[in-house]
C-alpha cells in the first residue's frame, strides 16, 4: 500500500543508507519544497543535518521569522540564517533590467551559501559536509531531462538550486514526488500549514516584483502593500482558490491622484491573481470585487506612497505570471 506514511519511512531509510553517518547541508528557501525534503532527511539522520537559511532582503513581511519560528519548532531542526540584505541591495544598486537582476541574485546568493558552509565546516573543525540537500520534485526531473521549451524566457533562479561544482553529493528525497503528495508528507512530518500550504515564490523575490530600481524604500513600499493583499486574501478565504497573487509596484512610473484636499502623485501597485496547475500556463483570477476593493481601499490608505491599485487581467501566454 502507497500510504504518505510508507513513502516517509522509505525515504528515511534510503537517506540513511545515502547518508551513511556522514553531514548534510540544505538551502531553505522558505518554500514548501526544501522545507519537506530537510524534513525529510532531518528525521533520517537528525543533528548531521544542518539548514542555511539566506536572508536576501527580498522577502515577504514575515517570511523570515516564519521559517526561523515555525519551521524550527515543528523540525528541532539546527537552523543557520545568514543575512545578506546589504550585500544583496549594493550588488543591485542602478540595475533596472529583469535579466540582469534575476542573474546577479543568483551569483550573490551562491557566494554567500558558499561562505555559509565554509564557516560550517571551520566550525566542525574542517569536517565537511557532503551531502546537499535539494527539493528536487518529479516535474523537475522531467523538465531538465526533456530540454522542454529552448527558448529562454526567464532566467529561473531556484534557490534551492546550486551549481554542480560545489562539489556535493546531492540528496533529493523528493525526486519521485509531485508537489500535493509533497504537501502530504510535509504533513505527515509535522509541518506548519504556514508552510506545507504555501504558494509560489520565486527565489529573487520582491527584487523581480520591482518594476525599475530595488533600493530599501522600494523594497519597503512593496512589502507593505503586499502584506495587505496577502492578508485580505486569506481573509477572504482565498488562499486555496488562488495559485498565487504578486503585488508589484511600478516604481518607475507616478500618476496624479488626490487624497483629502491635496494632490498627490505616487506609485501604482499592480495586483496579479492567477490560477494555474503548473504555472506554464494560467488565466487571470475573477476575484470578488469585494476583495479588490478592500485591498485597494487599504492599500492607498495605509501605503503612503501607492496612490493607484491596478488589476493584471492578462493570462500567461501571454503574460509571464511575474512581470520580470
Ligand atoms: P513566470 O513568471 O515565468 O513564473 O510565469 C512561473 C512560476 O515560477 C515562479 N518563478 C520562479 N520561481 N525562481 C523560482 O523559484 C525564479 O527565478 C522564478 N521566477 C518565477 C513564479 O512565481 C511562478 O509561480
């Protein structure tokens, strides 16, 4: 019988056999993926496995506190969280293409989870770790292997993805999964709703969610109005119905806009809801107007600097989901 009980105790054995009493090391991304699968292996080889958590200044309101609060609590798992946020915000200083943001946070990223694990292994008196953790899921598999769609459209930076030469023995428990039994085992685990029921993010974050220069005040605008619509949603009941909804301020453009006697002249927030099975193709989410215009409401009331909230009513192709 295929129960999510018989694929955890499988997959623990196989991590142990893998493993043998050797250390392994995994990139949290905060995403539902990495979470199950250092679940995974924790429960398999306990305190030999250490999570590296990147704080990239990209994040959500929020995520990173979830992950060091519920993740550890559910897990005991040994948790590492470097921050990167000034490291991250001078690399991306002036850079307003999406092609070059996507790469120069996928470059920082590698060399500060490299420098993590240097300061690891230093720590274990030069004992090295390798084994590295990846959240690898069956589409993946198929998706590298088959060389779909040549032309590159984005470049994806999976944080959870590192490049071959670090030199790593990979361990990748969720190869044979799709991602609702990976949602069943994160249960099976003990994980978090938080985090077992969590939508898409994409590894560069908010700094892809920018719509010219990612600076701190941009950053800030952004999360605010973000936390709003993410709050509203879930209120709303939402969460489940949606695949995700990217909030993303146009920072290069202004509008006039009036607010009590005065003229204003802000940012507008674009919100994009979208329903999807597997994100290569989706169609624009008819939210209730409700819903629309409470997060407006509260939007242009409490994010000083948004005075326009506007609806992404394109789905993808031809749009992408994110805009960068
Ligand atoms: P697009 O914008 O290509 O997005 O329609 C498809 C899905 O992928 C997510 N996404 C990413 N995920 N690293 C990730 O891990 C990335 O660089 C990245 N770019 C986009 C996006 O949120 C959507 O779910």
């Amino acid at each position: 019988q295929w129960t999510t009980a018989s694929i955890v105790d499988e997959q623990v054995e196989r991590i142990r056999a893998q493993v043998g009493d050797g250390k392994a090391i995994c990139g949290l991304s905060g995403g539902v993926d990495s979470a199950v699968a250092a679940a995974l292996v924790q429960r398999a080889i306990g305190d030999r496995l250490t999570c590296v958590f990147v704080d990239h200044g990209l994040l959500r309101a929020g995520e990173r506190a979830q992950v060091e609060r519920d993740y550890v609590s559910a897990t005991g798992v040994r948790l590492v969280t470097v921050d990167a946020k000034e490291r991250f915000l001078t690399a991306l200083a002036g850079v307003t293409d999406p092609e070059e943001k996507r790469k120069i946070i996928g470059r920082e990223f590698i060399r500060v989870f490299e420098q993590a694990e240097l300061d690891l292994q230093a720590e274990a008196g030069g004992d090295k770790y390798r084994f590295l953790v990846q959240g690898t899921l069956y589409p993946d598999v198929v998706e590298s292997g088959g060389g779909a769609g040549a032309a590159n459209i984005k470049s994806h930076h999976n944080v959870g993805g590192l490049p071959d030469d670090l030199e790593f023995e990979l361990v990748e428990p969720l190869r044979a999964l799709f991602k609702d039994e990976v949602r069943r085992v994160g249960t099976e685990l003990g994980l978090p709703e938080t985090i077992v029921q969590r939508q898409p993010f994409p590894g560069p974050g908010l700094g892809i969610r920018i719509i010219g220069e990612v600076t701190a005040v941009n950053l800030d605008i952004l999360r605010a109005a973000d936390s709003i619509a993410r709050e509203e949603l879930t209120a709303a009941g939402l969460d489940r119905d949606i695949w995700q909804c990217p909030v993303v301020l146009l920072a290069d453009v202004r509008s006039v806009g009036v607010q009590g006697d005065g003229r204003t002249y802000g940012h507008p927030v674009v919100l994009r809801p979208v329903s999807s099975e597997d994100a290569m193709t989706a169609d624009w989410t008819r939210l209730p107007y409700d819903v629309l215009e409470r997060i407006s409401t509260r939007i242009t009331n409490e994010v000083a600097e948004v005075n326009r909230v506007v609806l992404d009513v394109t789905s993808k192709p031809p749009g992408t989901i994110e805009w960068e």
